[in-house]
C-alpha cells in the first residue's frame, strides 16, 4: 500500500529539486485532488510557521508575549552552510589560480589561464555571491534585530565583493594571480565576519555536518508547527537524516512524512488516471 499525504496535516516530503523544480504545477495540482484544495504548498526554503515566545499568563489571559515568524529551514545555517560550500568548492580552485594553474576540476583545460579565471569569476563565485547576498536579505527580512546587528558587517563586506567582482577584467597570467590572491584574501575577511559576529571566533562548520543540522531544524519546525496544514517539499537527504535520526518514532510526530519515492508513486498513479 502506496503511504499517502495527509489532507488534515502538515506534510513533509522528500524530492529530488532537480526532477521537481519543473513541475511544481502538477505537483500542485496532484495535491489538490486529493481534497487540499486550500491546503499550502512550500518549496524547502519557504516554508514558514508563527513562534510564541516570552510572556506570562495570568487568569486565563497571556501578556507580553511575543509572536514571530520563523523559517523552517534556518536562513542562518542556509547562509553558514552556503560559506562553507564557497571553502569547500570554490576557494580551493582560486589557490589553484593563485599558483598559476588552471584547476582541471573546471572544465577548461587548455584554455588560457585568464580565459579560464574570468569564466571561474563569472559562473561560480559571482553566482555564489549572488546566492550569498539573498539569504542574508531573506534573514534580514525577518526583522530579527540580532540577526541584523550580527550580520551588518559581512553584508556590507559581501555587497562591496559583488560590486567589485561583477565584471571578469584578467588580461594575462600575472593578472590572474593577482587578482586570484585578492580575491583569496576578500574571503578570509568574509569567514573571519561571520565567524567573529555569529560563531563567537568558532570555525565554519563543514557543509555535510550544517546539511544535517538543517535537517534537525526542520524536524523541529515541523513538529512545532502541527497546526499548519499542507506540502512542504524538502531534499531527501533531509527526511533520510529525520528518519535515522537516534530516538525517531513516527507514532509522535505532529506532522506526516514521506520520502521522495512515496511522494512519486502516489503522483505517478494520479497521472496515469488523468490519461484519456
């Protein structure tokens, strides 16, 4: 028997993002006819739930409380965990730069090293930057004045990076080197920003070990927010770390979980209904 979402409930699902990015429509529609016409449905980084927070009550009544809206998937260790693939994928390929060497691991063997600098520029670090510079204002949208205040420096740090590398300009070897060695030192200051103002002075944690302390963190959202209703689709990787997490009873849950595989047999079944 194919486990099912739950119309009633806050579903967490597992996907592949790649095979459900471009079809979200049907997923959506899929969900609807299974009687959650109003229900939401989330994407991994959307998903948001109301948190109560200090206060008292007294006969009856709460005072001073505090409500706020809070991601599932915490924006702060995305932006931890999006500094540490930048270590870990890219920095090591500006070292490479640095050097004089045109890093194999990019494609472009062959190529003149300042053709294959300004590509490196233009589709990785940029990007990265980019992506870097969203999740800081998805955070400081949240109106978390310690967020705000912890993050001031490294946004005005990465603002004046995507400022400075928007446009590839190495016109030889030398120029490479050099501008590979700024660029190496431009992320040192941005580690040791973060490190210093969010981690008091502790290291970067690795990509793998933040990819499951999001997962953990979802886990608790989803537990905490029993009372939303809908599909809230996130990485498989996620739901294997909640389901082998030590103590998991599914018994407990205020929510329903599924993986991708059970997620894409009940939308596989619905689909062949749907043919003429």
């Amino acid at each position: 028997m194919v486990k099912s979402l739950d119309p009633h409930r806050l579903n967490i699902v597992g996907e592949s993002h790649p095979e459900s990015g471009p079809r979200r429509q049907e997923e959506k529609a899929y969900i609807q006819s299974l009687g959650m016409q109003n229900a939401q449905y989330w994407k991994e980084d959307q998903f948001q739930y109301s948190q109560t927070s200090g206060g008292f009550k007294l006969f009856g009544k709460s005072f001073l409380t505090k409500t706020t809206e809070q991601f599932g998937d915490s924006v702060m260790l995305r932006l931890e965990m999006r500094l540490a693939d930048i270590k870990e994928k890219f920095i090591p390929l500006a070292e490479q730069f640095a050097a004089g060497n045109n890093p194999p691991a990019l494609g472009v063997a062959g190529y003149p090293l300042e053709q294959a600098w300004n590509s490196f520029v233009e589709s990785a670090f940029k990007t990265e930057s980019k992506q870097l510079l969203l999740t800081m204002h998805e955070l400081l949208a949240i109106d978390d004045k310690q967020s705000i205040d912890q993050l001031q420096s490294l946004h005005q740090h990465i603002e004046q990076l995507s400022h400075k590398y928007q446009t590839p300009g190495a016109l030889n070897a030398q120029d490479v080197q050099t501008q590979a060695e700024a660029l190496l030192q431009d992320w040192a200051v941005a580690e040791k920003l973060f490190c210093r103002d969010v981690k008091a002075d502790k290291a970067l944690d690795s990509s793998a070990s933040l990819n499951k302390q999001r997962s953990a963190a979802m886990a608790a959202s989803a537990q905490a927010a029993g009372h939303s209703v809908g599909v809230w689709k996130v990485g498989q990787s996620h739901i294997d770390d909640i389901k082998n997490a030590p103590g998991f009873d599914e018994r407990a849950l205020n929510y329903n979980i599924l993986t991708k595989d059970e997620f894409n047999q009940g939308l596989a079944l619905w689909a062949q209904q749907q043919q003429p």
